[in-house]
C-alpha cells in the first residue's frame, strides 16, 4: 500500500506541477545525467551510464558483430568476409540514439514517465543491423574473380579402350545487385547467430557442349593404319608429336577440321625437329619433315569415316606409306587437309603410336547400313619415267667414285576411287581424286680429283 500510495501521490504532484507550472525536484538520474534503472539495449544493461557510454556501449556491440563472418554461395562457388567488411551499420540509429537518453530529455512529465516505465521492464531496445549497400556493392565487386568462372565444354577421352567423359560446368557471373539484397535481407535477420550465410545471385551461361552429346560417341567409323619403320629419329619424332597433337580431338556436326591449323607452328617449341622434306624435287632437312604421314593417315580413316573432305592435296613424289591417291600433303602456310563433320553427331579422332607404326581410328554414331561395305581402290592411268641423272662433279672425291645423293622418283598420274558393296555386290564406284606425281631423276655426285 506504502508504494502504490507514493506513486499515487506522486502521480498527482506530477499532475498539479503540469496544471500549475510548479517545478518539481529533479530526479537523482536527471541530476547526475545518467540513464535510469530497466533500460536495455539488446541484452546489456544501460543502467548509471551516460549517454556518451551507452552510445560507446552499442559501439562495441555493432564493432563485435562486424567481426562475425558472412558466406555467400550457390552451393557451389562461395565468398568469406566480414560483417564490417560487407558495410554493417546500424539500421535504427535514431531509436538508439533517443535510447540512450532516455529520461533525460524532454519535458518532465515525459521525463518521468521513462523513468517509470524503465523501472518497470518497459525500455528494453533492440538493435537493428544492415549493411551500407554501397559498401557492400563495391566488396561484392572485388570479389567477383572468385566466383565467375566461363562456361566449360564437356570434355571426352578414350583412353585404355575406354570413353571417358568429363562433364560440362555452366558458367557464372555474380549479379552484385540481387546478391547485396539477398546478403542485407540474411543480416538482418541472421547477424545475431554465429555468422550468417546469404544466396549468391548470379547469371549463368550454358556451355557449348555437353556430356549427353558426346555419349553418343561409341561406334568406330573408319581406321587406317602406316609404317614408319627405317625413319629418321627426326621424322619418327615428328609423326609422334604430329599423333600426340590429333589425339583425342572432337570435330562437332557442321564443323570443318583443319590439320594444317593443328599442327602448326613447325618448329622445335612445338616439339619438332629436322627431317627430310621434299622441296622442288629434292630432298631438303626442314622442321617437322615426315607430319605428312600424319595428315595421309588421318586422310584414309576420314574416307572410311565417310566424312566430307574438303581439301587435300597429293604430294609432288610418290610416298611409300600409302597407296597412290591415297596421300595428303600439307605445306605451311596454304596446303592443307581438311574435312567436315556432316553428320549429326560429334566425331572422336584417336591418334597414336606403337612400336613403328601409327594408328588413327575415328569414333562417332555408325548409322550406315549393316549390310553396306566400301572399299578403296587405285588405278594407275599413266607411268612416267624420271628424265636423266643430274650429275655434280666433286673435285674432293675420286676420280670414278659415285655418290647417289637422292634416287630417281618414277612419275605416274593415278585414281583413287570408292567401290561401295550391298550384300557383297558391287552397287557404285566413286573417283574420289585423280592425282599426278612428277618424274625427278635421279641426283648423283661424281669424284673428278
């Protein structure tokens, strides 16, 4: 009764003191400037501090979140950083601010009545966090490297008889917009636990090629096989890095294939090295002499493929690796073998080595007729004998010593042509290129000492 009749009395003076215009003795907070009892901030206890101290209190408690960690991510890509780093600031910064006043300011009617109602469990504050967007844009911006990545392209292999395919990756760009919307809506809601985590908002862009349409490669459409047994270690070195350079290469439907474009540059840091070449007739050291054998090789399995050729070129001098008709010849920088894929499906072209001989075998979708067969067949039209020795007299040599510094090339004009079979039946030929060879004779060195 003693309390309820004193605020009761009090209530009334308080009451007769707004009527008359009497003052009132100022309370024992109001006389030393600090916050009365009951006023909370969060979970601290603002009682007998100052507003300055309790501003400096709620400091602390935003620096103290600022240290906790923020991850944004999609599941997949992910970014760390601090609250303070992200632009955590306080959101209600008014509220706090007349908080930490509390019955301290105003008339003293409503003085007392904060005083009241903070004695009584009344004034208990909560901080409101958010982020400055503008800080929070500039350090999304700086960490957009880590999480933008390009699309990546399924990749496929055969490796050990095997196909092996790695799937492809979408890629991403952070929209920093959306994101710093999805990071301030978790901060606020979020930054009292632990740390917060938010969405990372991006654009993503499909790759070009993708798992699904390279699992229809699996059939082999057309394989050819070379020697290159008595080569120089030059020219052996060169179809080996000219293989290694066509293996496992994919030629997508609607694509064209330039070998002349793979292969290049000829020197030794693409892992070439001096061999013979053919040059006006004569046999010349250059780098990269024998990648020839590569491109014919590759131009025998393109025709048992049946893809479409679009260029190729036969040698000057007959070659002893493949019939006539059926050598490619590339020269940088024009002549080269090409071919597209018009099929509906992406091709796997498998390049390799063993022993003294060099495989290409291409795989895709087999789609012919099971009961149709093609072969390749040449037919020598005309035979042209090589003209006279061309004689060099060395006086450094004895006299009636003979040195054969390149033979004699026999010339001939040849076609090439494509017998197609049904049941073993003959149904069409096709000429698939008539090539001429030149006649070189035969290069000597006699000793005139």
């Amino acid at each position: 009764m003693k309390k309820k009749a004193l605020k009761w009395i009090l209530g009334a003076a308080i009451g007769i003191a707004a009527v008359t215009g009497c003052c009132m003795y100022p309370s024992a907070a109001e006389r030393s400037n600090v916050l009365p009892d009951g006023v909370m901030i969060e979970e601290m206890d603002m009682s007998g501090k100052t507003p300055e101290e309790a501003l400096a209190a709620v400091a602390e408690m935003v620096e103290e979140a600022g240290r906790k960690q923020l991850t944004v991510t999609d599941g997949e890509a992910s970014l760390t950083m601090t609250l303070a780093q992200a632009g955590l600031t306080l959101k209600n910064a008014d509220e706090i601010e007349a908080a930490c006043h509390t019955g301290l300011s105003g008339n003293y009617i409503q003085r007392f009545k904060e005083i009241s109602d903070a004695d009584s469990g009344n004034k208990v504050f909560s901080l409101e966090l958010t982020c400055d967007q503008e800080v929070l844009c500039d350090a999304l911006k700086q960490c957009q490297d880590q999480v933008a990545c390009a699309p990546e392209d399924a990749v496929i292999v055969r490796k050990n008889g095997q196909f092996i395919i790695t799937p492809e990756k979408q890629g991403r760009q952070m929209d920093i917009e959306k994101t710093a919307d999805a990071v301030t809506e978790a901060v606020e809601k979020t930054w009292r636990e632990d740390g917060v985590t938010a969405a990372l908002e991006a654009d993503y862009s499909e790759p070009a090629h993708t798992r699904e349409e390279l699992s229809v490669i699996k059939d082999e459409l057309g394989a050819y096989e070379t020697s290159f047994a008595g080569s120089s270690s030059g020219r052996i070195a060169n179809i080996k890095n000219g293989a290694a350079k066509l293996e496992n290469h994919v030629v997508y439907p609607g694509e064209e294939f330039s070998f002349l474009e793979l292969a290049r540059p000829f020197n030794a840091a693409n892992g070439y090295a001096l061999a013979g070449t053919y040059v006006n007739g004569r046999n010349t050291p250059g780098m990269g002499g024998g990648i020839c054998q590569v491109s014919s090789t590759l131009y025998n399995a393109v025709l048992r493929a049946e893809l479409t050729v679009t260029e190729r070129t036969n040698h000057m001098m007959t070659v002893g690796y493949v019939p006539l008709g059926a050598d490619a010849t590339i020269a940088n920088p024009y002549t080269d073998f090409k071919f597209k894929n018009e099929s509906g499906y992406p091709v796997l072209i498998e390049a390799y080595t063993y022993g003294t001989m060099l495989y290409v075998r291409i795989y895709g979708k087999e789609e012919r007729p099971a009961d149709r067969t093609i072969e390749f067949i040449t037919v020598t039209e005309q035979t042209i004998a090589p003209g006279a020795d061309v004689i060099t007299y060395d006086n450094t040599m004895p006299a009636g010593e003979v040195r054969v510094d390149q033979n004699a090339h026999t010339g001939y004009v040849a076609a090439f042509y494509k017998n197609i079979y049904i049941h073993g039946k003959l149904t069409d030929q096709i000429l698939i290129n008539r090539s001429q060879y030149g006649a070189y004779p035969r290069y000597i060195t006699k000793g005139s000492a």
